[in-house]
C-alpha cells in the first residue's frame, strides 16, 4: 500500500477531474459480485400500450418515490414498466400522470408476493425498510434504494443475500445524491487501488457554513434561514452533528476502501460551536471552514481505518473551500490514478431520481459482475488518530498571564505553537484569540484540551479545528 497521502492536498489546484460515469457495463469491485437477473419477464396486462420491460414496483412516493415516477412516466424505457406504486394512504398520493395500468397500493406485501422484477425502496429509515428490501431479495427481486442509513448500517450483508438469491442491490443514489460517486467507485476506478476518500457529504452542513462565511452571520440565523428555505429540517441534529456525513462515509468507504466499518465507529464532531469570528480568523490563515468527512488507509497500521468526520479549516482556493451553498464534493485517490474529483447535487428529488433510475436501467440491462480481483472487504479498526496542523479558538475574560499559562500547558505536551491571532475590536470580558499548532496526532493533543478545559479564564469551550492543508 502506498503513502496515505493527505486528501486536501490541493492548495490552488483545480478541481481534479469532474467525473461522470455511465452505469451501463460498470462491474463490481469487491463486493459481492452482481449475479446476473434471473430472469427477463415481460410485462404483463396493462391497457396503455406501454412497452415490455422489467416490471418495477416503486415504494415510498415522496420526494424522491415521486421525481422516479415522473422520469419512468415521462420518458418510457423499453427495459423497465412501473407496475406497482406503493405507499401508505395511497389515495392522496395518486398523480394524473402516472400510467392508467400503475396499480396503487398500501399493501407492501401484495407488493413482494406480486412478480416484479425489481423493487425500489424509498420510504427511507431503517423500520420497515430492511424487512422490506431483505424480504424482496429472499424472494428473488432486485432492489434499488437510496437508503443511506440501510446501506451504512446493513449494506455488506443485504448484498451478499442478494448475491445468494441471485439478484441485485443497488444503492448509487444513498450518497451524495445525484453525484453519481458511487457508481464511479464501484466500476470507473475499481482498478486502481484507493487509499483515501474525503468529501463534503451534508449539503445542510455546506449551506450554513457558507453562509455564515459570506454574510458573517450567527450560526443560529444561518441554521434558522437553512430551516426556511427547505435545506434543514425542523430537528437537524442528524447533520449539524455529522450523524448523517458519518453513514455516507462508512458507504463511500465500502465500496471505495472495501472497509466494512459502523457508522457510530467513526467520530463525529458537530458544526454548531462554529462562530462568525472564526471565519475571520480563518481567512487570516488562507482557509475557510467546511464539515469535512475522510476516511484514509493507514499506511503503517494496515488493519486501521483513520476516519472522522466534522469541521476542518481547509484552503479557500483549493476545492473544499470553493464549495459553496448545498453542494456535495468527494474527492479521492488512489495509487496509480490519483486524485480524482465529483461535484454536484446532493440531494434534491430530481437529481436523486436520477440516480435511482440510472441504477434501475444498469439492474434491467442484466449485466453480470465482472469483479476486478482486487481482494476482499476487510473489517478495520477505525481511528481517528489524523496527524494535522490545528487551530484552537478561545473567548478568554482579558488578563495578564492567559497567552503564558496556554503556552505553558502546549509545552508540557511537547505541543508547538505555530502562530497567535487576536483580532482588536472585541469586549474585553468575551475576546476570542486563536493559537495555531504545528502539525501532531489527535492523540497528542487530547490531554493537552483536557488540561486547558480547567482554566479558569475560558468563557467558552476551547473549538479545536484540524487545518487540513
Ligand atoms: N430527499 C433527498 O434529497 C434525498 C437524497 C438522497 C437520498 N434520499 C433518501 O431517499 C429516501 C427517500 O427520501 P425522501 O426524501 O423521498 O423521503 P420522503 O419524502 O419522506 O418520502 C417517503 C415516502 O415513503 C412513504 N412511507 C414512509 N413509510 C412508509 C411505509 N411504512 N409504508 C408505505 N409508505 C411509507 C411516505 O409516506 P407519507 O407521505 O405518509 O409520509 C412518503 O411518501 C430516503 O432513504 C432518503 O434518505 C433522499
């Protein structure tokens, strides 16, 4: 393995390379290899004059369900047929644009005991979802899902009971949205050895942090403007505190890292102590601030996943730093292709649908797996043990003495200052200053926190940042 080179090594760079792939022909790297549809059937009944295809059975019509209707309504595939659509309280649902011969159901098991071909879960959470979608596969149906907690949580196991049944899983739209990474991961650069991924996974995350960037704004109003626009939920906790980065990336490293690793494995530190004045500070030292989730091969510990997620100060020039508002970035590399890059939509239903109906069309295309020989899934032992250069922002009450007794508790931890920030203009009984340290371990600067977490002159936690750079 090589060097597990830093993924933010990008200072100035452009974005990488802007990746689209095609899911048609793409093969499966590690995973369990994609068996080949056991069948073709045509469609059956039906009065619209539709053409024969795969018959799909859509449940959950909401934002998503709803977009992946309107695209296989609108634009007819001659290898996929909505038959079913399914979801609870169907009748306020219906739509005067689906196909006359759909049949509406609230009846999931009229649903899996019906012969679909493939059936697309997209009613989201983990009850009833993997009952649903294990069940679809015992019986032989493909299933397509953009669930990212199912897929983090149970996807090597759900894959491999559709190995057994000789169907497929596909779940290209649980990360990143309509960025199609996933699909890239598993077949555009299966033949290159990955040793990192890093990526900006939480568009929420994205869209506040920018905000307060450009508009030097609390974080409380960013997250309340997020909240009315449709880019937070009411109970956001999931993605201000990386519960939702964190399920993305175990997917991401699964099927780019073949790490199988828990989401609650990896740490997750919230954005929600981020500050205005720390996007000054930040800009004094060329950075700005984005929640950043990574997950590297550790070159010396082969059995160690370092990973993490939270809030970084990366460099406003280099990619990270130039995503703005609720858009996603991976980027990863790899020992022979290097550093690659994918930018785009998130989320949002008419992108997402696009990935799930790009998955439909690769389960209705039939093809086998090709697998790449690459060797198998490992279980790692995760860490977030990232050696980086730091920042620690304090709000102090002013008095002589506060820089000396902070230097004092750095040195007995064989810890370097690498610069001291302290912009004027603040009260005196909250002044917020900065200290930079050179690079060390996480490991190294723990116990140093913990002793500064006990002085008496803090009006504030201490907020220790990595500077990825
Ligand atoms: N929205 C995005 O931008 C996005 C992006 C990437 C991935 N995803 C993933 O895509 C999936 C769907 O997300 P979404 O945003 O479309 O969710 P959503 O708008 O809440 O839609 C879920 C739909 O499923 C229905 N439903 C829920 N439980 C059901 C059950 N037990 N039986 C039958 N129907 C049920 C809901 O009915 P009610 O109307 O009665 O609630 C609703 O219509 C999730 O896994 C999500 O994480 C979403």
């Amino acid at each position: 393995m090589p060097p597990a080179a830093p993924l933010c090594s990008f200072r100035g760079a452009p974005l990488a390379r802007m990746i689209g792939t095609s899911n048609f022909g793409r093969g499966l790297d590690l995973l369990p290899k994609r068996a080949a549809p056991s069948s073709t059937k045509p469609a059956t009944g039906g009065n619209s004059g539709r053409t024969a295809g795969r018959r799909v059975a859509l449940i959950g019509f909401g934002t998503v369900g709803s977009a992946v209707a309107k695209i296989l309504s609108e634009h007819p595939s001659p290898v996929l047929r909505l038959t079913h659509i399914c979801n609870r309280n169907f009748e306020r649902k219906k739509q005067p644009w689906v196909p006359a011969d759909v049949l509406w159901t609230d009846n999931v098991d009229s649903v899996l005991e019906s012969d679909v071909d493939i059936v697309i879960e997209l009613i989201g959470g983990l009850n009833p979802a993997e009952h649903i979608v294990r069940r679809a596969l015992e019986s032989g149906k493909s299933v397509v899902t953009a669930n990212k907690q199912l897929i983090a949580r149970h996807g090597p196991d759900l894959l491999e009971l559709a190995a057994k049944h000789r169907c497929q899983l596909e779940f290209g739209a649980s990360v990143a949205g309509g960025v199609p990474v996933l699909p890239a991961l598993r077949t555009g650069l299966c033949g290159d050895r990955l040793h990192g991924i890093a990526g900006i996974l939480n568009g929420t995350c994205n869209y506040i942090l920018s905000r307060i960037e450009n508009a030097r704004i609390p974080f409380s109003e960013a997250l309340e403007e997020a909240q009315a626009r449709g880019y937070a939920e009411a109970d956001a906790s999931e993605d201000l505190d990386g519960g939702d980065a964190r399920a993305k990336l175990a997917i991401l490293a699964l099927a780019g890292l073949h790490a199988r690793v828990a989401p609650e494995s990896i740490r997750a530190r919230t954005i929600r102590p981020v500050d205005a004045v720390d996007f000054d500070y930040a800009a004094q030292l060329g950075c700005t601030i984005r929640q950043i989730s990574r997950a590297d091969l550790n070159a010396n510990a082969t059995d160690t996943l370092l990973a993490e997620v939270g809030p970084c100060l990366v460099p406003s020039n280099s990619p990270f730093g130039r995503v703005q508002r609720n858009l996603n970035l991976v980027l990863t590399s790899g020992q022979y292709g290097g550093d690659m890059a994918f930018l785009g939509a998130g989320a949002g239903g008419d992108p997402t649908a696009v990935a799930v109906v790009s998955d439909l069309m690769f389960v209705a295309q039939g093809s086998a797996a090709s697998g790449d020989g690459a060797g198998p899934v490992f279980t790692p032992h995760v860490s977030h043990d990232f050696e980086t250069a730091w920042y620690l922002r304090f709000f102090v009450r002013d008095q002589p003495g506060i820089v000396a007794r902070l230097a004092q508790i750095l040195a007995a931890h064989h810890l370097n200052i690498d610069s001291l920030l302290q912009k004027p203009g603040f009260e005196k009984s909250s002044l917020p200053f900065v200290i930079t340290l050179e690079p060390c371990r996480d490991s190294q600067l723990h116990p140093a926190l913990e002793d500064i977490s006990r002085v008496d002159f803090s009006v504030r936690p201490c907020l220790c940042l990595p500077i990825l750079g």
